[in-house]
DNA sequence: GCGTGATTACTCGGATACAAGATGTCCGAGTTTGAGCGG
DNA sequence: CCGCTCAAACTCGGACATCTTGTATCCGAGTAATCACGC
C-alpha cells in the first residue's frame, strides 16, 4: 500500500503546469527534464491525465500539454484518481456478509483521507498561490 | 494503491480473536478454514502480527495465538501498521526542495485517514461491542 | 500409580515458486508548424 | 507574393523488457500436551 511513482510524477506536472502562462502548451520533454524522469514513461502518465479530461495535448510542432479547465478548479483528489484509479483501496470481504462493518470502516477512513485531498486544489501549492490574497 | 490481502486477513483475524473467550488459544488451521484462506500463508501474516506485540504464540499441541493486550485497546491503526509498514505512503520528492509542499499535502491527507483509523477499535465492529453499552 | 518415552498437534522460519503490477524503453504512425523553393 | 512541398518537432499508442512486491506453497525444526507402556 503505497501511492506509485507515477502519482507523484502526475502531481508534480500539474503542479508545474497550473504555475505556466495560461493556455500556453508545455512539451513533455521539458516537463520531463525538469524533474529528471523519462520523457516516454511521463507521457504516458500525462495520456491518463488527458484521458480524465484534466489537461488537453496538441500534437505537432509546439504542442504539449495545457490545462484544460480553470486552474483554480483542479484538486489533488482528481490527480490522484486519475493515475490509481476511482476503486476502493480496501477490496473483498471474506466473510459472506455483504455489510462487512471491517470494510465499512475501511471505506469511511478512505473517505477521510479523499475528503481532504478533494478541497486541497494544486494552486493551493503553486507560487501563484499568492495571487488569491 | 491498495491494501493488501493480507491487511485483509489480518483484519478479520483480529476481530475473529477479539471475539473470542479471553486466553484461549485458536490454531491458525480454525482461523483459516473460518475465512477459507491458506493456514500457511495466514500464519505468516500473524507472525508480524505476533513480533507488533499485538498478538502471542503457544507452539504445541493445543497452541494456537490469543491477544496479548486488552481487547478494547487494539486499533484498526496498529494492525493495519503492522502488516503494511509504518512508512509513510507517499515517498519521494522530485524537486530537491526538502520541503516540498506536494509531500505535505500528501502526509497531512494520510494523517487524516490515520487519526480515524486509529480512534476506530476492533471491538466497535465486534459481536461483543454491545457490552460496552 | 508413576515416571519415561513415543506420538501427536501445533507453531516457526527459511527457501522457493508464481503472478501481477509498476516502471521504463523502443519504435512506427500521425499531426502541426514553419521554412524553403518555384512559379 | 503566393502556394506547394518537405523537413522538423511534436504527441500517440502498442509492444516489449525488467524489477519489485504480493501471494502462496513446501518442508524441516522445535515445542508442548497427551497417551502408552513398563516398572
């Protein structure tokens, strides 16, 4: 039980991304060397960002990734769930019962933690977290 | 991102023994058929559960393992930290920055889910939770 | 009846096998921009 | 000056390769209770 590497790789670009110019497309190559990661094995991290429809690609020359909603608007739960996935962390129940109280109790401490990480929004982080005062 | 299987027997153990008749011993072969699990893959999995204090071992004819503590005293927190590991869930940062503001978030959200788990006893899910009343 | 040894029913720990998922690489294909070139 | 072509700079997606971890099994060793047997 742990958050993959790829989480981190995830939150660390969208961090990167909210702090650039607005609609301004950003190359995973520089994203890569910034963090010093594999460009290949981030861009398939950012194809699931795409895919859960947080940041936008445009191919060709000058193309990369931007945001694709308001940056104030994005929070780490989203992030998270679009690298892990929407699944419960805690899975199966081995006694018969279908309102096992041990996996109630699992899904209620998850919720705690993704109630957290769903009002922390990533420009709560950025530089440009100032501009909010 | 996920919990283990064996975090999931551990569980069910638990809270099988916490129902149980005070120092009695269960042999890992009961526990096992209870949950339709491996007995030798369970007993590993007791065996951290036995060196986090939580639980004893009787070797012999008639062994078995029983709590070690109160049974109004064991966590969710305490088992599940004796299976996964204390180590936080989120490990690394990409930026050189010791303080890395993305790694706070992360430690505060799992602190949350911990504080909950850690309030949650084995006896709050417990046929034997009534007494408490 | 009583000690002694054998048997039985357990746990313990290491070694090993297997499967799945995370991590990372490679390459071909498609797409857009922009430069170069000819009319 | 305009339009065409071509090259460059990108992303996209699938197919692999590798590594780690979780899951599970097997077996020999140790340990404690109980039973059997002989005195």
């Amino acid at each position: 039980m742990k958050f993959s590497k790829a989480t981190n790789y995830a939150l660390h670009t969208m961090v990167y991304l909210v702090q650039q110019e607005a609609n301004k497309s950003i190359g995973v190559q520089q994203i890569a060397e910034t963090f010093s990661v594999s460009p290949t094995y981030l861009s398939k991290i950012l194809t699931k960002l795409v895919k859960a429809g947080i940041i936008e690609s445009a191919s060709g020359a000058n193309g990369g990734y931007r945001l694709r909603r308001k940056r104030e608007e994005i929070s780490f739960l989203e992030v998270i769930h679009a690298i892990e996935g929407v699944n419960s962390l805690f899975t199966g129940c081995l006694n018969n019962n279908d309102q096992c109280a041990i996996q109630r109790v699992m899904f209620e401490a998850e919720g705690q933690m993704e109630h957290y990480l769903k009002e922390k929004k990533l420009i709560d982080v950025s530089v440009h977290s100032e501009m909010k005062i």
